[in-house]
C-alpha cells in the first residue's frame, strides 16, 4: 500500500510538472486538460494546492473568471494562509476590474508571504493612481528590496512562508556555504531555525549577523525575538532598549521596547511606552490591543476593556480585540456585538486567523447567554479550523510520553538521584491546562516567601538542548542521556534554570514555576533540583479537557484542538503521572481541584505543609493578593473561589461522546481517594 501511494504521489508531481511547462508556453488549455485528470479528492496536501492555485491561473488567462473564482475558493478553503493564493485573487480581481478588492487580496498574500514582489508592485500601482502616495512608497520600497535579493534567498523566503521548512534549510544552507557572511542569508536560516524550534542555532546565526554588520535594524528586531523565546529578558530588553535609544521617535522600536519591558515585569513603562506609540499613531488597534493586555495582566481590568473597545473602534474587525474581551472570561458581549462578530464571521474576506478568533469569541458570547448548542457549535468550528493549522498527532505525543515512562526508571533515579543542584527554590505546578493552576499559583504567591512568576518555558527548553532536533522517543538522545550526565553536568543544569529563571523574581526565598507542560518531564526536574517541591493540579477530566476544548491558547497546546486528542493526551497525562508516583514515591503531592473549591482551609494547609511553608491567612484571601497573572484565569483569580465553574461542562454533555470515549477508564478513577 505504501508503494502504490509513493508512485501515485510520484505521477501526480510528474502531471503537475508537465502542466507548469504547457503554462510557460501559454499552452492554457492543455494545462488544465492535464490537471484535470488529476485526482479529485479533498485534503490540504502540497500537491492539491499547486493544482487549485494552477487551475486558477490557466482559467484568468483564458479569462474564465467564473472558474478561476471557484478554483480560487476551494484553495483558500485547502490552504487559507497560502500567499500566493492570495495573489492570483488580487490578479483575476484587477482583470475584472475591482481594483479596491484586488488591493485587499494583494494586501493578504504579502502578509502570508512578504516575499511576494507582484504584490507589492501591484500595491504601489494601485496606491499611487489613488492618491495614496505615502503608502506606494513603502509598497515599491518592498519590491524593490526583493528584487535585489539573490534568486537562491528569494526562494527560500517562498519555502518559508509556504511551510517547507526542510527544503529552505538545504537551500539556505548550500548558499551560506558560498557567500558564509550573507546577512540577509543568515538572518534566514535563523527564521528556519525559530520554525524548526532549533532556537541556539538562530541566536548565534543573529548574534554573528549583528557583529558584522551592527546597524541592520530587522536582524537585531529579529534577535530580539529570539532572545525572547530562549526567556533571556534581560537580553531581550538591552536589544529593544539600543533601538529605542537610537531613534525614539519609531513606533515600531517603541512597541518592541514596550513588550520587553512587560516581559521583565516593568508595567509602568510598558504602559507609558504603549501612549507614546499612541500619540504618534493615535488609533493603532494593534498597540490598543497589546495596551489592553498589560492593563489585564496588571489588574486594571476597566481599563483594559476601554483600551480593547478603542481598537475596536479603530478597526472593527480587529479579531485580537474581539478575542481579548471573550478572554477575560468576565466580559458580557451585547446583542450588537453579537450581530457584528456573526457578521464578521461569515465574510468571505476574513482570513482563517481572524476566523479562528471570532469562533471562539461567539462560542463564549453564546455560551453566557445559555445557547449551549450554538456555542458548541462556534467552539467546534474554531478548533476545526485550528486543527487545519497543526501538526500535532497523538500517536507521537503517546509515544514520547511512553518513552518517560520507559527510560526514566526506578534504576534511573537510584542510580542518579540526589546529584543535582541541591537548591529548594522552585515549586513546580505541573498538570494540564485549564486545570486550576492558576489558583493555586495565586494561594502561594500569596505567600511571604513565596514569588509568583508565570509559565516558565525553561524546563522545555532544556529537554529540547539534551535531545537535539529529534522528537522524544525510545531511540532520541533524551530521555536515554540523563542516565550517563555527571554530577557536574545535572548540577550545571540545575543551576543554569535558577540562573535563567531569577529576572523573575523579586527576592523571595521560593517561587513558582507553572509550566503545565512539565509533567512530561519531571524525571528531569527530579534529577537537576532533587530539593524542588512538585504539585499536580488535577482537575475532573471532563471539565479539564472540555475547558482547554473552548480556550484558544496564544501559542502551543496543540492537543486541546479536538474532544479525541485532549481525551487520550489527558489520559496519557495520568498514565505518565501513575508512573512518576511509582518511581519518585512522595515527591508529587496531587491537589484535585474540587477540593481546593470546597475545603480551600484544609486545602491551603496541605499545600503549604507539603512546601515547608508556615500557614499564613493570605494564602486563603488569595483574591486581594496585587499580582500580575498572565493566564486566562486572570481575571478569576482576582475574585473569592467559587464552585460555577465546576459542572459547566455538562450542559454540553450531548456533545461530548468523542472526548468520554476518548478519556476511557480515568473518568472511572475521579475523583482520586
């Protein structure tokens, strides 16, 4: 079977082959006869976009334009973030003469793919007999810098933009070999390596580029970007600052030194850096929405909801907008806003981020007003239309989490156990989201002793440095290498996470970590900080998986996008969990999240006995602790506990058959005893 499907995909690359050489003749009509006897079937593979997006080229030439249409549709339909999709609407839009639509489409297909010099050229084109001189400028500006690109780096600007991340690393790479001081070249494989998750490799490709050449601009907004994922803040922050210094005028230096300063917990001047933006572009929705979310995260929620409501204002359909009121999950939405968002919804114009955003805002704004099956119905279609977009698959996620189980054995920890860095500053909330971590930060944050930081990434970006660019599995470097690392070795790494990790503290003896990812790798926490202190927050499993279903993440958690992958992730989670608790006895105290809501004394005691805390009353007053929460709880926290969120996921229950299935015997074990 599997040498049958290799020669069919080999003869419909030799037919489309064939079909792009008819079109170089102009041979339109032999093209299409050979692309129609091509397969007919649906699916978003390489192949079938090439097909649809040729079709349509061969059909505006002919000037078919009903066809072209139609085949343009079901591309966007195939591959609704395909550039050049985009660009041949923008083509066949200005053959038939609606220019202002066609400035649009051509708008969108340089937004998928800045690489697109047609594009740009057809903007400035259209701008400049508009009147719109300023913004053809910038349009022609664009294209002429893509046309001095070399052919090799303008192909693998493509490859980038269209998701072939391996071909633009070979082609990178083999002109990096003849020209190895490019910058445009280097600033490139170092967007190969942020895509492919190879972020060391990025950082030093853009610390090099920045060393020979200092005064490139887009290289060090780049850098700074990637100092931003490896969690070096404080890097990140001397970066933005430098551009900031050097023109203080720039919106887009000010912006960037506005999020880094957020980053390292400066809010105040992230705040008044966001108004300066706003005085040089008064109605910017983009600095209006990240404005909204610093006030959000700081606790002034009024005023984030008057800060997301201007953006709107400025650009009704600013989907980020829309989105951040859903999120903060107190927000009701009017019937207007309803009726607006619907609207927006079904345009054929709106691109399938923008989509993605208002399904899920319409599922909330249905679901507070009771319309259970119209919510569903939003919050299926959002995680449909997500799942487009992934390429998450549970058989590989089941699998690295098997191989924990495997490899991380009791011979493991005997054999490595008490070697790393002896420091007991951490405690780790692991678990799944959605699942009251937040709470239970918020409870010791409220501690005197205790520093509440946020989602830690670091963890994660260990496992990845130990495995290298393989996925986990039986055969990868890691889990395997923890059982030969030295006593050097598991105490630098130990200590390398409280180095990395201090900018965000503020001078307390513990603080929280609470990647909720991290369960997947306590092995390794437990050998480099064998003094940390580890909770599961555990939630029912279908109020937990249901409530991850209808969140949209701002990034990861590619699991929650459908009932049958949250069910067997949430069941693989517990069976990884089982296995931890057999072979690290003690070291994870389990906190069920139904028992925090009706025993929070009780509950609250056990916590801060199990970390070697004292009891304090704050821990129990945890809604009038003044943090920045940086979570979809944030706003829930901030209010006394309360059991409504418990049995929400019931009035969906006819919806939910694929996720009890999927869940199997762990709905049999809640609660645990």
């Amino acid at each position: 079977m599997m040498q049958q499907d290799h020669d069919q995909k080999t003869d419909v690359q030799a037919a489309l082959k064939q079909a792009r050489a008819q079109m170089m003749k102009g041979a339109f009509e032999d093209a299409l006869s050979t692309l129609g006897a091509l397969w007919e079937d649906g699916g978003t593979t390489p192949e079938l976009i090439d097909k649809l997006y040729m079709r349509a080229v061969c059909c505006r030439y002919l000037k078919r334009y009903d066809e072209a249409q139609a085949h343009l549709r079901a591309l966007n339909e195939s591959a609704p973030d395909f550039g050049r999709g985009f660009q041949e609407e923008g083509h066949l839009l200005r053959a038939m003469g609606q220019v202002d639509a066609a400035l649009h489409a051509y708008g969108r297909a340089c937004r998928f793919n800045p690489a697109l010099s047609a594009s740009w050229t057809a903007q400035a084109e259209i701008l400049a007999a508009k009147g719109d001189l300023a913004a053809a400028k910038h349009a022609q500006a664009q294209a002429a810098y893509l046309a001095k690109l070399p052919p090799e780096l303008l192909s693998v600007s493509h490859l980038i933009y269209e998701g072939k991340i391996r071909k633009a690393e070979t082609l990178c790479r083999h002109f990096l070999q003849n020209n190895p001081h490019h910058i445009e070249g280097m600033r490139l494989l170092a967007e190969v390596g942020v895509r492919m998750g190879v972020l060391e490799d990025a950082d030093f490709l853009l610390e090099s580029a920045l060393a020979l050449d200092p005064d490139n601009k887009q290289v060090r907004l780049d850098y700074i970007q990637v100092l931003r994922k490896r969690q070096k803040f404080a890097a990140a922050l001397a970066q933005a600052k430098q551009l900031y210094e050097e023109d203080p005028e720039n919106p887009v230096f000010l912006s960037n030194y506005a999020i880094e300063s957020l980053q390292v917990g400066d809010y105040e001047r992230a705040l008044a850096l966001f108004d300066q933006v706003l005085e040089i572009l008064p109605h910017d929705p983009a600095t209006l929405t990240s404005r909204g979310h610093a006030l959000k995260t700081y606790g002034r929620q009024d005023e984030a909801v008057a800060s997301y409501r201007a953006a709107l204002a400025a650009k009704p359909d600013h989907a980020d907008a829309w989105y951040a009121l859903a999120n903060l999950k107190t927000y009701g939405f009017k019937d207007d806003d309803l009726a607006k968002m619907e609207r927006l919804e079904q345009s054929p114009s709106m691109g399938l981020y923008e989509r993605v955003h208002f399904c899920f805002s319409l599922g909330k704004a249905y679901e507070d007003r009771e319309a259970y099956d119209a919510a569903f119905g939003y919050y299926e279609r959002g995680n449909a239309l997500k799942r487009r977009q992934s390429t998450y698959r549970t058989d590989q996620m089941l699998e690295e989490l098997r191989a924990q189980a495997e490899i991380c054995s009791k011979e493991l920890f005997e054999k490595q156990g008490g070697k790393g860095c002896p420091a007991p500053d951490p405690i780790f909330i692991v678990g799944l989201p959605r699942a009251g971590s937040t709470l239970l930060e918020q409870i010791l944050a409220s501690h005197s002793q205790v520093d509440g930081t946020l989602e830690l990434p670091n963890i994660l970006a260990l496992s990845h440095r130990l495995r290298g660019r393989k996925r986990i599995g039986k055969s990868s470097a890691y889990p395997l290498n923890l059982h030969d690392l030295s006593a050097e070795k598991l105490k630098e790494l130990g200590q390398t996470y409280l180095d990395d990790t201090r900018i965000h503290r503020q001078g307390a003896p513990f603080f929280t970590d609470k990647m909720p990812n991290n369960f997947r790798h306590i092995g390794l926490i437990a050998l480099i900080l064998p003094n940390a202190r580890i909770i599961d927050a555990r939630r029912h499993p279908m109020a937990c998986c249901f409530s991850g279903f209808k969140q949209l993440f701002a990034e990861g958690q590619e699991f929650t996008y459908g009932l049958e992958e949250i069910g067997h992730y949430y069941r693989g989670y517990v069976d990884l969990m089982d296995h931890w608790d057999r072979v690290l006895p003690g070291k994870i105290l389990r906190v069920q999240h139904e028992d925090v809501v009706e025993d929070l004394d009780g509950q609250v005691r056990r916590i801060l006995d199990f970390c070697g805390l004292d009891f304090e009353p704050a821990c129990v007053e945890f809604h009038k602790t003044n943090r920045s929460v940086r979570t979809a709880s944030s706003e829930q926290v901030r209010r006394p506990i309360s059991t409504k969120g418990l049995e929400q996921w019931r009035h969906f229950e006819p919806h939910l058959g694929a996720l009890k299935k999927a869940l199997g015997p762990v709905l049999e074990r809640y609660p645990i005893d």
